[in-house]
C-alpha cells in the first residue's frame, strides 16, 4: 500500500469528460486516479473520504484570475490567492499577464511558477502577454513564453486594439495550439464609462459604457479568427448582442470559444443603484436582457465556460467615489455557489454545470486535466450542495474584499480539494 493513497467513497461522481454520472467511488495512488469502481468501501488506503451526499468532480479550472503578484502584492499575492481558489473549489488558476512587471518574458513566467509552486496548494498556469508590456504595438516573444510554461495568451485587460497585430499573433499562437484570450472592448466607446449605458445609468448620472463597445470587438475577433484559423478565446462576455455573434461564428464552425462570470448570470446593472463600487466591474453588469442571454448562453452551450475574472483591489481604491474607484470584484469563493444556482433554478444540469468548470477549460487551454479517468492526475473537487455559508470579510480569504456579495448566504461549498493526490486544508470559516 502507496503511503499516499486516498479512497473516495460514497459520492455521486460527476465528470463530464468520462461521461460518468452517479454513485463511484475513486482510488487513488501516488497523485493518480488508479481506480474508479461502483464500490471500493475494501480497498485499503492510506486515507479515507467520506463524500456521502456530496457531488464529487474533477478539481475545477479558473480561466481567467488576476493573482496581482509581481508587483501589487497590496491587493492580492500568489499565497492568498490559492489560498482563497482551493477554499472556492478550484484546483487551477491561470494568471492573466497585468502584473508589475507585465507577465511578457520568461522571467516572470519563472517567478510566477515558483512561487505557486512553494505555496503548495492550486496549480497556477500562467498566461503570457500579448504585446511587450500590454501596450498593443509589438509582440512578446510568444515561443519563448510558451516553453516558460504560458498556457495561452492575453493583453487582458486592455484589448489588442490593432487588428494587424492581432491577426499575427493568433498566427503565431496556431504554432503552439494554444489560445488567444482577448479582452472584448473598443476603447473609443467606453472612455470615460463607468457602468452600462441604459436607463441606470441616466437616471443615477453616470457615464455609461454602451453594449456594441464590447459586440463590436466579438465581431472582429471572429473575423479574425476564421480568417487565421487559429483558436481564440473570448473573455468575460456579459452581452447579448455578443452572444449572438458568437452562436452564429460557432454555427460556420469558427473555432471561437468564449466564458462568462457568476456575476453576469446573476445580477444586472440594477445593483449598482446604491453607487455600490464592489459591484463597478468591466464590462460593466448589463440589463435584465443581456443577463438572460447570457443565462441561454450557458444553456445551449454558446458560452462554453464559466470563469472568475478575480480582480482584487484594496479597501481605500475602492472608497472612493464611483467614477474614481477601479473596476473589478473577487470572485474565487463565490463562483461555486453562484454557479449552483443555474441548477436550482433548472437551467443547467450537473454534468453540465461542471463542464464549464472543468472538461471545457481543459480543452480550451488544450490540457490533459478536467477528468477523473484511470491514468489521469489526480484533481478532485468534492462539494457539499446544501451546505449553506454567509459572505464576509472573514470567511473571504482573498487579500481583498471587494465583492458585491458581502452579506449574501449561498448554498453549496466545496469541504475537500485534491491537487495532484495532496488533500489540501482549507482555513475558512463559516
């Protein structure tokens, strides 16, 4: 008997990838899924888990987190970070490149690595820049990147406004099959915006940011990419004109893939009535209209993933007038109960909640996770779905705590996370 081996007994076994859905149990050894059988209650193991009336899944993949470290380790760090992914369920992260200094060569890939892996608990897959310090004129040195560990690559959050350049780094890209991400807005439409433009935002005099300052970058991005034939990415899309587009590129077989976030399938931009800054994000929460579209997104897998944006920002950015404070929620502990709710209220089945989460990341970055076949490495992400747990400063382990949903009681948290055949502690609280 392997002095790491885990059994898994008594959950309902959820994993799209494997097209498997009810009562399994799972044997692991030395970090690998060796067994996945009706019963395995007799197999002898170094540890046991009990995950009766628990959803056991593959460990869940964050498409899209702003981790802040190097360089602004004020608002969020790797350490906290993780720390806050594997207490939300998530066993992956991929760390956008807006860092200080911008993630744009294999010196900061590095370091990034580094110092996920000494925090010992989610994987942190880094993804590279675009252009040389996001500044959308020349491009990174995407091969090398890549050989550093990048998984993908992104200017978010700014877009790459020259489409020559775009057009050579998705060709670039294709080289590796790796994924362009690209962070949908025209910049032209949205300076000076600070929430959506619609009867919100006259009525509370505001600026607003109009729904084609993101459609119009989707359309573009779609030509681009069933010009190149290179796999691209849409970030955070939260319109429904958006998704439109991207349900009739899919239709002609573009090979366009896209995410939303928990907060553009839950709130709209009503919440922003109080002049709440923890709920100021860009793109900005749409109308009712848009949130439905985004919800029949999600349903007839037009929109294949769900993603966090995690974006940290400290207490006094975030106290200051609504115009002056920085767009961007946290997102890591939220997203699971948030994404529950799709099947409370009959939207989505399990299996296809957790794909999002988990099969269709994997095949986005084009990697071997998202699945709890025999052979494959062992992540697991065991959730409790009735377990309820209210949102606050203390149970919020992120550095920062700007979330439009302090106050908020949520069913469903995840009580175990396996990365790589570790059980990792979580130190939240109820």
């Amino acid at each position: 008997m392997s002095e790491t081996s885990i059994t898994i007994t008594g959950g309902r076994l959820v994993d799209p990838a494997s097209g498997i859905d009810g009562p399994f149990d799972l044997f692991i050894e030395d970090g690998i899924i060796r067994a996945v059988e009706a019963s395995l209650a007799k197999k002898r193991a170094t540890r046991r888990i009990d995950a009766t009336k628990k959803i056991v899944t593959p460990g869940w993949i964050d498409l899209h987190t702003h981790l802040r470290e190097p360089g602004l380790e004020y608002k969020e760090t790797i350490a906290t970070a993780v720390a806050a992914a594997v207490a939300g369920g998530i066993t992956t992260v991929c760390a956008m490149p807006n860092t200080l200094p911008v993630n744009d060569t294999r010196a900061v890939t590095e370091l990034i690595l580094e110092r996920a892996r000494a925090c010992g608990k989610a994987r942190v897959f880094p993804v590279g820049a675009v252009t040389k310090g996001q500044a959308g004129k020349e491009l990174t040195e995407m091969g090398d990147l890549f050989d550093a560990g990048c998984v993908a690559f992104s200017d978010d959050g700014r877009p790459v406004e020259n489409s020559a350049i775009l057009r050579r780094a998705m060709e670039y890209a294709k080289i590796f099959d790796a994924p362009v991400i690209d962070h949908c807005e025209d910049l032209s439409l949205s300076e000076g915006g600070v929430m959506f433009e619609g009867a919100v935002s006259v009525a509370l005099g505001l600026t607003g940011i109009p729904a084609a300052a993101e459609s119009i970058m989707v359309a573009r991005d779609i030509a681009l990419a069933e010009m190149t034939g290179a796999r691209t990415h849409l970030a955070h899309i939260s319109t429904a004109a958006s998704v439109h587009l991207i349900r009739e590129a899919k239709r002609r077989g573009v090979p366009v893939t896209a995410e939303t976030c928990p907060h553009y399938f839950t709130l709209t931009d009503e919440r922003l009535r109080n002049f709440d800054t923890n709920a100021k994000m860009k793109p900005p929460l749409a109308s009712d209209h848009d949130r439905a579209e985004i919800r029949r997104g999600l349903a007839d897998g037009t929109i294949d993933a769900i993603a966090t944006d995690h974006a940290p920002h400290a207490a006094h950015e975030k106290e200051q007038t609504f115009n002056d404070a920085p767009f961007g929620i946290i997102g890591l502990q939220t997203a699971l109960p948030l994404s529950i709710r799709l099947i409370d209220e009959g939207l989505l089945t399990w299996p296809q909640m957790i794909e999002k989460w988990t099969a269709a990341p994997a095949r986005i970055l084009n990697r071997p996770i998202g699945r709890l076949a025999v052979g494959d490495p062992a992540d697991v992400t065991i959730i409790d779905p009735s377990a309820t747990w209210t949102v606050t400063e203390t149970t919020l382990l992120s550095k920062s705590k700007n979330s439009p949903f302090l106050g908020w009681t949520l069913t469903g948290r995840a009580t175990a996370v396996i990365v790589g055949g570790r059980v990792i502690e979580s130190s939240t609280s109820t």
